[in-house]
C-alpha cells in the first residue's frame, strides 16, 4: 500500500515536472541542442576561443542596451566612450590580480555576476523579466530556415534570421505588450 502511493506521487511529480515552465536555463539548453545540437553531457569548460565568441555576443547586446537607453546620436556615442573607457579601467583592475591563468571558477563567478547584474537592472526598472525572456527565447527558436536548419553568417558566425523572422517571430510588438501589462498591474497594486 505505502509502495503504491509513493509510486502514484513519484508519477504526480514527474508529470507536474512536464508541466511546469522552462527556466531560462532550460530554454537556453533547447535552444542550443535545436540550433546546434552541441551540449555538453557533463560539465566543460570553454576554449579560451569559445569564450571569447560567447562575449563578444555579449559585448553587442550591452551596446545595443545603451543605444536603446539614450536620446540622441551624441549621447549614444558619450555613453560608447565612457564604456570603451571603462574596458580599459577593468581590463587594468583585472591584471592586478596576478599573471593571466585560465580559472574555470573565475569565469564561473563572472557569469553569475553579469547574471545578477542583469537581473538587478530588471529589479531597478520594477519589471519580472521572465515573460520578457520567454517572448525572446521564442522569437529565437524561430531562427530556423525552410530546411530546417540553422544558418550562419560567415564572418561572425551568428545565427541568421530566416526571411519569414520578422513577419512571425519578430519581439519587440509582443516585449512592448508584455511591459504594458506590467506597468498596468503595477498601476493597481
């Protein structure tokens, strides 16, 4: 009897595993094994190549963030300066530290900390980005060609946006819905 149940509550909870949201790991683990199908089984630490490719991807989303962030040209290219500046400034703080040494836990604290930082913008701006990111993580899912593959541009090696990307996939109309609605509850609370 106590067998059966706790078999009927082993099968509960895994189906009320299915059934839950991704998180956003999750979502970014299926979109790497649809685009690229290269996941790791266990833990692996990236080339020095590796992570350069996957900052430079984060140095574009910082200055397109700060292109959105200002009003006008002039200020756009201040704000451009003053990070170039502080490159320079963190690239100095960081070479106090010691000779230069591959730490995998190093990197490891970094990641975290542009992951809070991140999520510390969000908190300063009042938002839950979580329908923010499930709005992106599918308009990147829809980065498939009719052969359904992902395509590649040669120089930066980007996932490419097929011809149909921004009729069906395209963010920014639902992300500006979605902070509607935010601000709108947040106006009744």
């Amino acid at each position: 009897m106590v067998f059966s149940r706790l078999l009927s509550v082993l099968a509960w909870s895994r189906k009320g595993a299915r059934m839950r949201e991704q998180s956003a790991f999750e979502s970014a683990q299926a979109f790497h094994l649809k685009m690229d199908g290269s996941l790791p089984g266990h833990p692996t630490e990236l080339s020095p190549d590796q992570s350069l490719f996957r900052m430079v991807f984060k140095l574009e989303e910082m200055v397109e963030y700060l292109h959105a962030s200002f009003d006008s040209e002039e200020d756009f290219q201040a704000g451009l300066e003053e990070l170039r500046a502080s490159l320079h400034l963190a690239e100095q703080k960081v070479m106090k530290k010691g000779p230069v040494k591959r730490d995998w836990v190093g990197q490891i604290d970094a990641l975290v900390d542009l992951l809070y930082f991140t999520y510390g913008t969000f908190a300063l701006m009042g938002l839950d980005p979580a329908p923010f990111f499930q709005i992106v993580h599918e308009a990147n899912m829809g980065k498939f060609f009719p052969d359904g593959k992902a395509h590649y541009d040669p120089k930066t090696h980007k996932i490419l946006k097929p011809a149909n990307w921004e009729k069906d996939f395209a963010p920014e109309g639902r992300l500006k819905m979605a902070l509607e609605a935010q601000c709108q509850t947040s106006k009744k609370d």
